[in-house]
C-alpha cells in the first residue's frame, strides 16, 4: 500500500481538520452564552469585572470544555463530512478510481493523530493551568464552589505516622490542636501536640507553640519533654490543607505523578482521584482514532434520506462513550477495578465496535 500523501489526502484532511475547529468554534459559542445565562446573577451579585470573566473565567473555560467533549467534536466532524461526500458521490468515485477502502482511511487517520496529539497535551499541560485559573476565579466570584475541610483533618502523612488537626485558619496559615503520632509494629511510640502550628515559609515547616512531645517505652520510663516553641519539618505542608476532588484538575502530568507518589507513600485514600485523572487523561485521546474508524464506516455509504440519520446516531454514540467513561469511574469507586484498567474499559468496547463496523464497511 502506497502512504505517501497525494491530492486526495490532502482534501480529506483539510476537510477533517476544518470541519472540526468550525464545529468547535460554533458549539463553544453556543456554550457561552448558556453558561453566561446560568452563572450572570453571581457575576454580579459578587461584582466580577468584565476584564476578569473574559481573561480569567472564559479564557480558561474554552479549553476544559474541549478537551472534555472532544470525543463528540471529532464524531460529529466525521460523519458530517463524510455523509456529504458520500451524499455527493464522491465516496463511490474515490472507490471506482482504484483506491481501496483501507487506503481511503488513511488520511482519516493521520487527522485523528493530529487531534489525539492535540488533546494529549491540552490535558497533560494546558487545560491543568487553565483550571487552576478557572477555579481560582469562580472561588472568588461564584459561590458554592471549594468545599475545602478545615476542622477535624486526619491524615497519614508517611507509613506509621498520623498528624490530627482541629481546625486550620486560612488567614494566619495556622494549625490548632495539632496531633502527631509514630506507629511502630502496631504500638504507639511517640505523641507530638501543639496548641497551635504556624507554617513558616522560609524553613518549609511548622513552628509548634505550647508543645508536648511525649515518647512511649516498655515499662513506666516514657519520656515527656515540654516547651514554648518548637520547629519541626513533617512530610505536611499547608498546601495539603487545600486539596480536594477538584485538585487534581490542576496539575500538570508532571505535578500529578508527584502527587500520586506523595499520597501513595502516605497511604491517603484522597490518590484514587489524582490516579482516576491521570487515567482519564491518557485514554480521552486514544478515543480519536476509535470514534473515527466507526464515524467512517457508518456514513460512507450513500443513504436515502440524507444525513440527518447519520448525525442523529453520531451525537447519540459521542454522548454514550462520554457517558460510559464517566460512569466506569464508578467500577474505581467501588474499589472494583483498578484505574488502569476501568478507565480504558470503553476505548476497549468502542474498539470492538469499530473492528465490526470497519469490516462490515466496505460490504
């Protein structure tokens, strides 16, 4: 088979790459003014300036909101386009000049790694920043957004040690009723609690006032030490007080292996949603090429009635593999697949699908 690209590559992915940025750009418009609709009474309620929704809000949205339904962009893409050529006959010509059915889907592949590479680093790199910026904004401007946690925090911050906090001030970066326990072969053996813990930026730890570090030993020989102030450096700084869910959305891949690293050495049950994001991000561009081989081989053929049919089942298979991608979060959920593996569960079942399609196609 002949790869080199020729005159009819060339047409078909302008056609592809066109038809998909002109349906980005219509649908994202769309999109804007119904969120505008939904979240104007916040605008103004909290007097957003309009400097700060365009730049710092709607600047950021655009590329969340591609990145998570570029599944259906690419879908509708190849069935409009395709369903027109095949409308127009220019399917059966391209057959009848002596280029086969395999050949033809070549430059449709070559557009769909075009657009998985794209997506690949929105969500590796782009779409975390634009996030970070998003959600900094509607923290300011829209209510009811980052449930953050302050009072009664546990976590484990490395194997066999435990820190207990009351409650956390946001203004003063400040730990009250601090708690931190060493575990040892199932025995406790030292007790560090403060009254407070102030987080110091330069030294990258806690200074710990009215302290009580009592370390346990067989017998009645525990050792009790006591004092005003004490600086300590724990695997926990003050930015853990500020993750939630929604954190992982703003790191990098690089931020996000660190994170996946921290948490698993801490034991945190919090890493099943940075590894769930992680996952997601790998798979949502691998969906380019299986979307397009069953957009092809659904709307190459000539049908009666237009192409009406062919959109109408289009939109329905994009939103089923967005529906189910998000629904197979629930098998990581349950602790019932790991997150390797459920989150490629429908890349696999839509792969499937598209071997079917593609060689039923050319009958």
């Amino acid at each position: 088979m002949d790869l080199r690209l020729k005159k009819l590559d060339i047409y078909i992915i302008k056609k592809f790459i066109v038809s998909f940025f002109i349906s980005l750009l219509l649908i994202i418009g769309v999109v804007i003014i119904w969120d505008i609709s939904e979240k104007i009474d916040d605008f103004v309620a909290n007097q957003a300036p309009l400097k700060d929704i365009i730049l710092y809000y709607y600047m950021n949205y655009i590329p969340y909101f591609i990145n998570m339904f570029s599944p259906m962009f690419v879908f509708l893409t190849v069935i409009f386009f395709t369903s027109r050529m095949a409308a127009n006959s220019e399917i059966i010509a391209i057959l009848s000049g002596g280029v086969s059915y395999h050949r033809m889907m070549v430059p449709y592949l070559i557009s769909a790694m075009f657009i998985a590479l794209l997506s690949l680093g929105l969500n590796l790199y782009v779409v975390p920043k634009a996030n970070a910026t998003r959600q900094g904004f509607e923290a300011t401007y829209i209510k009811h957004h980052n449930n953050y946690k302050h009072t009664n925090i546990h976590y484990q911050i490395a194997p066999g040690q435990f820190v207990y906090v009351k409650s956390f001030s946001d203004y003063s970066k400040t730990a009250y009723q601090m708690t931190v326990e060493s575990v040892e072969n199932g025995k406790l053996v030292s007790k560090l609690t403060a009254e407070s813990a102030v987080w110091d930026t330069t030294t990258n730890g806690w200074h710990m006032r009215n302290y009580t570090l009592r370390e346990y030993s067989k017998g009645m020989g525990d050792r009790i030490t006591m004092g005003p102030v004490l600086d300590t450096v724990i695997a926990l700084d003050v930015n853990d007080f500020y993750r939630n869910e929604k954190t992982v959305e703003t790191l990098t891949i690089d931020g996000l292996n660190q994170l996946i690293e921290t948490q698993n050495m801490r034991g945190d049950a919090g890493v099943i949603y940075a590894k769930i994001e992680k996952n997601t991000r790998m798979a949502l561009p691998f969906c380019s090429f299986v979307l397009t081989i069953i957009g092809v081989s659904l709307s190459s053929r000539k049908k009666r009635g237009g192409i009406g049919w062919n959109i109408g089942l289009g939109i329905a298979l994009s939103f089923s593999y967005i529906l189910f991608l998000r629904f197979s979060q629930m098998f990581v959920f349950t602790g019932t697949l790991p997150p390797g593996i459920a989150l490629w569960i429908p890349n696999i079942m839509y792969t499937i699908i598209a071997a079917v399609l593609y060689r039923l196609a050319p009958k």
